[in-house]
C-alpha cells in the first residue's frame, strides 16, 4: 500500500476505482478499512482513497506531535493527500462522525481544494444549545475510560449516544480480539481525540462555505442524540437541506449499496442546486 510523508507521521492509503478523487475520512476506527464495503459500490464512480489517520493503525507517527492544534493538523493530512493525488482537480470529501469533524475543519482552511464537502454525522457539540450538559457527559465518559478502561467507558459511550441496533457492532469495534490494530486505536481515540466535540463550531463559520458543504444524517441514528442534532443545527440556521441517508451512524459499512446511492443522489441535487 502506498504512504505519504507529512511533517510528523506517515501517512498510509489505499485507492480503488476510476474517476474524479473521492477522500473518505474515518471516525473513531480512525482505519480505511471501514470503508470497504462502500468503495465496492463507487468505484465505478470514483478514484476511491481512503486511509488510516495519523496515529492510526498503519500510519505511523514520526515525531512530536502538536495536539493541542490536533485538529488542524488532521485537515492538513487530508488536504495534502488531496493535493499530492489529485493536484489539478478539486476533490469531493466524505467523513463520518469525528471524521466528519475533520471535514469540517477541512473546509474552513482548505476550500479551494474541495468541490463537495460530506458531513456525515459530526459530533460538534457546541452547535446545540445543551452544549454544557453534553460536556459533563462526555467527561464522564472520558473519567471512566481513565479510571476502568475501554470496555466500561464504551458501554456508557453507547448509552449516552443512544445507540440502538448498532450497539453490538460498536462494541465489537471497541473489542481488541476484533483486529491487530483495535486495542491501540481505541486507546489513541480517548486520549487524542475524544474530545473533539468541544471543537468551537457555530453556523456562521460555514456561511461562506455553505456552498460546498453537504452535511447529512442516518435514518436509523436517534434524533435526540447530540451528534443528529448537531447537522439539524447547522442546516437550519444556513438554510440548507438535510439529506437522511440508510442505516445508522455506520450506514456507510452496515448498508453500503444503499447508502452510495443516497450518497450518488445528494451529491448530484448538491451540484445542480
């Protein structure tokens, strides 16, 4: 598998299909692997890239690290992927829940390079009015993590999202014996990432994005859940739709064929609107 080299990591990708570049952008798994099952049905489409971020898996770090502008740092990955394989042509993007986050980032420092912009779920906290309550809980989680380890702090991770037919698959996904790489990726997540939902979003610092910026929600996801809310948030107060795509806060993995053609379908009424 090819890797790009950016200042302090290696990054680790993979590209499937044909077409204009289409960067997918993980979440917790922080993996490519999750996108499997999707790239299957849009790589007619689409030069599919996904990868592991930095930190993640494969894409390993190479020396110190600036976390306390982490999330930064993150767009920055993407960008310069997007820029060392597609260097003519800007690129659709699509990430999912804190990836997402890393979309949105992407978009306000790096909009030149990007045609359609896919938020798939964020957890941006701070777009719902409850924001404080919402800190304290995920403080609370994150307490838990430190003080008993993952598998309490994802029970409670998956009360609190209210995470219905999904649950066993996140689980799953939390459980070291389900990959080489789970144990280290799920720990990295708490401490380097879970926090991400205190990012300092509000609407209008998408205003002059708002053109490239797709944000979307699952069908199956809880609508009182913060990270649904977050989008509904966001698309009011801009006035853009909001698109429901199948399945849950997975739907990409659990329902691919489905869900890339409710992506093919929004991406074309985004264009033409």
């Amino acid at each position: 598998m090819p890797e790009l080299e950016v200042p302090g990591a290696s990054l680790h990708y993979q590209i499937t299909g044909q077409g204009p570049l289409l960067l997918t952008i993980s979440g917790a798994n922080g993996s490519y692997e999750i996108w499997h099952p999707l790239t299957q049905f849009l790589k007619d489409t689409f030069t599919v890239v996904s990868y592991d971020r930095r930190g993640f898996s494969r894409s390993i770090l190479s020396g110190s690290q600036d976390y306390e502008h982490r999330l930064d740092v993150d767009a920055d990955d993407a960008a310069a992927l997007i820029k060392h394989l597609s260097p003519d042509q800007p690129a659709t993007v699509l990430g999912s829940s804190s990836g997402a986050i890393v979309t949105m980032r992407l978009v306000q420092r790096h909009s030149d390079i990007l045609k359609i912009a896919v938020t798939h779920e964020p957890p941006a906290a701070q777009l719902n009015p409850d924001f404080p309550e919402i800190k304290k809980n995920i403080e609370s989680i994150y307490d838990t993590y430190r003080r008993h380890g993952v598998p309490p702090a994802a029970d409670q991770f998956c009360d609190y999202t209210m995470l219905g037919e999904e649950r066993a698959g996140f689980q799953r996904a939390f459980d070291p014996r389900s990959g080489p790489y789970v144990f280290s990726n799920v720990n990295y997540w708490f401490e380097r990432e879970f926090r991400y939902p205190f990012t300092e979003f509000t609407p209008e610092m998408f205003e002059p994005y708002k053109a490239k910026l797709l944000p979307v929600n699952a069908q199956l996801t809880n609508k009182k859940a913060f990270h649904f809310r977050a989008n509904e948030n966001l698309t009011k107060a801009l006035g853009l739709p909001l698109p429901i795509f199948t399945g849950g806060h997975i739907g990409y993995a659990s329902h691919p064929e489905e869900f890339s053609k409710d992506l093919l379908k929004a991406l074309k009424e985004k264009q033409s609107a």
